[in-house]
C-alpha cells in the first residue's frame, strides 16, 4: 500500500494553529458585536419637554464661581451638569453620551464618560470619542435666585 500524496494537506501544527485562530474569532464574535452595537445613538439626543425654572439654592456645589453641580429635572431622564461662571453667570449641560447614552461626569478639567471613555473640554465640547458630538448645552436664563433652563 503507497502514501497519498500529501503534499497539499496541512500539518497537524498549522491544523492546530488555524483552529484556534477560528475559535479564538467565534468566541470574540459577541464581545465584538457589543461593542459595534453600543453607537449609533447621537441621532438622539434628548432635550427637555419644556423649559424648567430651578432654584439656585436646589443645586449643591454652584454657590461660588467655579462651582459645579448637579439637577434632575421631572421629565428629562439624564442629569443636568450646571457651573456657576461666576457674576450671575451660569452655564448647563445634558450628561447625555450620545455614543451609547450613558451619563458623563464633571471631572474639573472637563466631562469624562465612563462607560466607553469619550471626553469633552470645560465648555463641552468633544476631545476624543467614541462619541460624536459636543454635550447639549441649555440655554440658562438668570431671573433673581433661580435658573431657567431651555434647549438651545
């Protein structure tokens, strides 16, 4: 009886080798669907139903210039980031991550987003993703000791 002519057949080496490049791939296949399913969200971003008016007193952390905190409004399902710039003068933020609708934090230097680790400077806007857009930043309007807040 002869040998077949295996000059074409793979080695049991590269078999082994090729086999688990395969199940290496079938098992990153939900890892990496995740995480190609986590974006496409920014098309959204949420906005408030109608403008709030808050006290200024209601939100800790905002009474010095520099200040920074936070408010959840009824009806708007992310907080609202708000920084007292100091001579009357405020600025708001949605915390919204348009690339997977996660909430972003004030980090003193900027917004971090821990979810997927985009960034945005001081003022909002975008440094580095995944996400794709500047943070939605309200309108604020300061009537004697409250903050009337509305989309842009």
């Amino acid at each position: 009886m002869s040998k077949p002519d295996c000059s074409a057949c793979a080695s049991r080496r590269s078999f082994l080798a090729s086999s688990g490049v395969a199940l290496a791939g079938l098992a990153a296949a939900p890892v990496i669907a995740s995480i190609e399913g986590c974006g496409d969200v920014g098309s959204n971003i949420p906005t408030l139903s109608a403008p709030i008016t808050v006290p200024l007193n209601s939100i800790s952390g905002i009474g010095a210039a520099g200040g920074v905190g936070e408010l959840y409004a009824t009806g708007y399902n992310y907080k609202i980031i708000v920084r007292n710039n100091g001579n009357a003068q405020y600025q708001a933020w949605s915390s919204y991550c348009d690339h997977a609708g996660c909430e972003v934090d004030y980090v003193g230097t900027g917004f971090d987003c821990g979810c997927h680790g985009a960034t945005w400077n001081a003022q909002g806007v975008l440094r580095n993703g995944p996400a794709s857009s500047d943070l939605l930043e309200f309108k604020v309007t300061v009537s004697g000791d409250s903050l009337t807040l509305s989309n842009p």
